[in-house]
C-alpha cells in the first residue's frame, strides 16, 4: 500500500517489479526518510489556512501548488550512493539549483 504514496512514478514501477530487493532489511525506508527533501520557501504557518465559512483549518491553495509540483522533491546525493540504479527514477538534489529555498528535510 505504501507504493500508492510515493510521487515518482519510476520509483513505484521498480518497486513494484523489484520489491524482493527492497524488503529484505529496514535499510530502504531508513535512507528513503533520512534523504529526501521537500522545499517550501514558507513558513510553517502557511502551509494550513483558516476558513471561516467552515470553521476549520484547510491545506492552503500554496503549499498545495508546491506539493503537487514535482520538482519540489528530491532526494539527496547520499541516498544514491546506495542505491545508484534509482538515479534514473528520482531527481537528485542540487544545492546549487535551491533557488534560495530552504529544504524540509524529513
């Protein structure tokens, strides 16, 4: 069911195919959080909005806009030193390409 979560569709089709590889140690999901990066240029308080129509706290339109764009996730080069045959189905983060946004690193 996780592989419904993930944002690449690369990475799903591999670990679809390819789960085997994958399952046998924790090692997988431990470097896939410690080197993945979602940038968001905001502050914390904006990623959620008051509606007072609804009385409720909603996702904002802007941290929605940025979620669904997928050049707003990467994965840090350290990740790739383990698993090289996964540069061709997640983008690399490039620190030089940041565009003065400050990574969220999970």
């Amino acid at each position: 069911m996780v592989i419904d979560f993930l944002i690449w569709p690369g990475l799903r089709d591999r670990l679809v195919f390819e789960h085997q590889k994958y399952e046998r140690d924790a090692q997988f999901n431990a470097d896939f959080v410690r080197y993945y990066n979602f940038y968001w240029p905001y502050s914390d308080e904006q990623i959620f909005t008051f509606d007072p129509l609804q009385g409720r706290y909603e996702v904002s339109k802007l941290f929605q806009e940025y979620a669904f764009d997928l050049k707003n996730w990467t994965m840090r080069p350290g990740f790739f030193k383990r698993f090289p045959e996964m540069q061709h189905d997640i983008p690399m983060f490039d620190e030089r390409l940041d565009y003065g946004r400050v990574p969220w690193t999970g």
